[in-house]
C-alpha cells in the first residue's frame, strides 16, 4: 500500500513537472514569435519602403458585395464603341514655360550673307528655327545708400534764432541701425525655412559674394524681424483659426539647446495647428513649447468649440468636451501595417492584419468618392454607406482571440481603445477619415530639423514658430515665401495695427507679385538683334 502511495505520488509530481515543462514551452514559444515579429519590423523599418503600399483590388469586394446574388435574367451588356476626335494640345513644356518672361535673340545672316549658293539671287527670310533653353541669373548682393535730404531756411539762418529743420520722407528700416534690408531678410528666411539652408552654409555663400555677415548677425535679424513684424500676423492668425468649426492639431519634436533648467539633449515640442479641408483660407500655425504636456493644448484652444483632427496621444483626449475629438483612421491602420510587415511572408495575405488593412481600405476608397461632395450630401452618404462598415470593423476586432503581446494583438487593442473617437468622423460631414493634413504640414520642420538640427535660444525656436507659420501659411493660400516676407519687410513698418488684415496671405495690399503665377499664354517679349 505505501508502495502504491509512493508510486502516485512520484506520478504525481511528474505529472505537474511535465504541465509546468510544457507551460514554461508554450511561454517560450510565444517569446521566440515576439522576437521574430520585432526583427522583421525592425528589418522593414530599416531596408523597406517607408510609405504604406496601397491594398489590391481586393478590397472593393469586401463587406456586402459577394453576398449579392446575381440576376440570371438580366439582359448581357451591349458593347459601346466610343469615336473621338484627338486634338492637338499645348505641349506640358509650353504650359510650364508660359508664365516666365521671354528674351528673344535673333540671328541672322550678315547682309552681304544673304544670297543664293546655287544662283547667286538675294535670299528672303522664310521661317525660324527656334530653340529656347532657361538662363538663371544669380542672387546679386549691392548697397542701397538711402540719402535723406535735409532742409533749412536760408531768411531764418540771417534774421531768426529759431532754424526749423525739415527732412524728406522715408520708408522705416526693417532694423534701425542695421545693414538688414526687406530683401535681406527675406531672403534669410526663405533660404532657412523654404529650402532648408543652415545660418552656417549661408554664411558661407554670403561670402562667396564679398560679404561678410556672420550666422550671429544672421540669426539677430530673424530674431528682431520676426517678433517685431511678424508677430502680429501671427496672432492675427492665430486668432481667426480658432473660429474655425473644425481643425487639425499635432506635434512634433525640436531640441533648443539653451533652454533654462533643460540639459541640452533634452526634448521641447513644436505644436501644430490648421485648418481643415473645408476652409477657403489656410492657416497654419506652430507654438513652441518646452514639453509634450496637455496644458500647451488646453491653454492654445482655450474656449474654443468644434472639431479637433489628432492621433491618439491621450493629452488630447483630456482637452475640455466643448472640442470633439476626430481620430485618425491612418494612425490606427498604420499599425496594422507595421504588423503586417512582422509577419512571415507565406502567411500575410490570410492574416487577420490583411484583413483589417483592406477593410479600412474600402473606408477610404468611399471617401475618395465623396471627395467633392457638399457636407451635407457627404454625411448623409457616410451614415448609409460607410458607418455600419465601420460598426461591422470593430465588432470583427472584438471577436479575435489573438495573442495581446504580438504586434496584430497591440493593433487590435490600439484600435478599440480608439474607437470611440475614430467613429466621431460620423458626426459631421466637413470632417475627415484621417490627420494627413496636419501630417503634411509637419514635413517642412522635420526636415528643417534634418538640416539645421536645433535652435541655440528659446528666442531662436519662438521666432522659428512664427517664420514657418507665415511661411507655410503663405504657401498654403497659392503665394511666394521670398516675395511675401519681402513686402511684409517693406510695408509693416510704415503701417499701422488696423491695416494688419490687408497684410494677411488672402488680404487686398497683397500684391500680384507675391503670388504663384497661373498658367497662361503670352510673355513680355524683349528683342535683340545678333548676327
């Protein structure tokens, strides 16, 4: 009998070492399959594109079509011959040419030239050969010396001890006591914000030309001309776009290097906001701020009432409920996306990541559709059409029984976490699926930040909030940065506060040359004779 105890009691315990072993298999498993799903993420990240492939055709078939069944009495489709006639169009160069000026250079034969090889009669001009190419003239750098008259009364010189002086009008400089000049700036602006030109390399390329201007100097009339007039548009600005029904918000990462009470490495943030698709006037402003915290949102929309596109950062989420909150169907897919790219090759097309990537697909195939829609018409369609495919998506995700630590799992998670405000897209037909917008507007300081890496001041980054949000804002309503800025620095300092709203990218002072040129036919045409 102690035999037969000691014998269960061995099974036993070999029983329980065995599950244990095998508990302890199953965890490894599931580890090793981690691990692999974060090397080939990572593999991706690092050697494979970095845009998102667009879904095959196969997501126009998803949801109710295949269950639709066909008419077998429907008649076949008669076979439709379409005749056109092709006319001959202005070439794509003559398009992208029109607009530029035009010099012609004519050449010709000398007159004693002009007689026939074969007869010796005198030869008449028939046609031309034309061959046009693009002649860039360079930046040119020269002094502009403002002589002021100064006025005096010869009859109270002799006979008076009071001798009024009078001196002649003019403009204000954009830095008193300074060589910056409208041009000058501008072009400092353009060349560090548009085309993403470091202070040191324009340094250098200043005296290429026989100048020497330091990045201090440089950098000392950003500072001044952009809080001295640029600010105020800024604000201008700022303050229209929240009275704005819809927006965009985001953030971004900038490094200040002397920040107070900040290790250099550190992190500060450059927020962004802007309008939506249904503006007629885009604004885009950033707002520097030392941290990612939600007070920086909360104070910059304070008692503002509308719709607001983001991510999913959480410090949105807590922003008072007079803003509704819009989710972004691109940040959720994109984990689906990432997730996909973790999964072995064989075993991606029947993958529940697939799956999910071509439902939302179609989501955003309808939008396409609805493009040009009205509001009203757009969200009366999504209510139809769209919103019970998307009730349909998230009830699919909550039946999944995948593995919470894989990628496809942190996606399936990440997206009913976020359903509540992806579904708020439903609520108003000027809204969008996604926070693209906002995501193209970033592009510029990231690249920026490529460049010329970090502000060296607190001062340096808030002037770098109002340059790029003039600048982008500018470019966003069809106008030039350098020819925009350069007649801001000529007319803001012979302004007044109250002609601000002319001086706006959509105001009436703005003049035609700050804009992009349309294409049309024609050119200033200027002759010379050679030959």
């Amino acid at each position: 009998m102690d035999i037969q105890e000691n014998l269960a009691e061995i099974i036993a315990k070999k029983e329980m070492k065995i599950a244990e072993l095998e508990q302890q298999l199953e965890k490894s498993k599931a580890l090793n399959k981690f691990y692999e799903e974060q090397f080939r993420l990572m593999k991706s990240r690092q050697f494979g594109a970095s845009s998102e492939k667009p879904t095959d055709g196969r997501q126009l078939g998803l949801f109710s079509e295949g269950d639709v069944p066909a008419d077998p009495d429907m008649p076949e489709p008669e076979v439709e011959q379409i005749a056109y006639i092709r006319k001959k169009q202005r070439g794509k160069r003559d398009e992208d040419l029109s607009g530029l000026p035009v010099e012609t250079v004519v050449h010709t034969l000398p007159e004693e030239e002009q007689v026939c090889p074969e007869c010796g009669g005198r030869l008449h001009e028939m046609a031309y050969d034309v061959h046009r190419e693009l002649k860039i003239i360079p930046a040119q750098v020269k002094v502009i010396e403002h002589n002021r008259a100064v006025y005096a009364c010869r009859n109270c010189e002799k006979n008076s001890d009071h001798v009024p002086v009078v001196k002649a009008p003019m403009p204000e400089p954009v830095i008193k006591g300074s060589l910056a000049s409208p041009s000058a700036v501008a072009h400092i602006m353009a060349q560090k914000y548009v085309m993403y030109a470091p202070l040191y390399r324009q340094e250098q390329d200043w005296k290429r030309q026989g100048v020497t201007l330091s990045r201090q100097t440089m950098a000392n009339w950003v500072i001044i001309s952009a809080e001295n007039w640029l600010r105020p548009l800024y604000d201008k600005m700022q303050a229209q776009l929240l009275q704005r029904e819809v927006i965009h918000g985001d953030e971004s990462v900038i490094q200040v290097l002397h920040e107070p009470g900040k290790a250099p490495t550190s992190k500060s943030y450059m927020w962004l906001y802007r309008t939506s698709g249904d503006a007629q006037r885009h604004i885009i402003i950033f707002e520097y701020q030392p941290s990612r915290a939600g007070a920086h949102p909360k104070r910059f929309l304070a008692g503002y009432k509308g719709y607001l596109h983001c991510d999913g950062y959480q410090v949105y989420h807590l922003l008072p409920p007079e803003i509704v909150i819009i989710g972004c169907w691109v940040h959720m897919r994109r984990k689906f996306t990432d997730s996909l790219k973790a999964i072995p090759a064989e075993q991606r097309p029947k993958s529940v990541a697939q799956e999910a990537i071509e439902k939302i697909g179609y989501l955003f195939h309808l939008e396409s559709l609805w493009e040009n829609l009205d509001p009203d018409e757009r969200h009366e369609r999504r209510l139809k059409e769209s919103k019970p495919l998307a009730d349909a998506f998230f009830a699919w995700l909550g039946t999944l029984g995948v593995l919470p630590q894989s990628t496809t799992g942190k996606a399936v998670h990440y997206a009913l976490e976020q359903q509540r405000w992806l579904m708020n897209v439903y609520l108003d037909g000027r809204t969008e699926i996604s926070n693209n917008r906002i995501e193209n507007s970033v592009r510029p300081l990231a690249l920026g930040r490529k460049n010329f890496l970090f502000c060296n001041t607190v001062n340096g980054a808030k002037a770098t909030e109002v340059v790029y949000s003039v600048i982008e804002t500018a470019k966003a309503n069809g106008l030039k940065p350098f020819e925009y800025l350069e007649f801001l620095f000529e007319t803001l300092p012979n302004s007044r506060t109250s002609e601000l709203d002319a001086l706006l990218p959509w105001g009436d002072k703005v003049p035609d040359r700050c804009k992009m040129p349309a294409i049309k036919g024609g050119a200033d045409v200027c002759q010379k004779r050679a030959g």
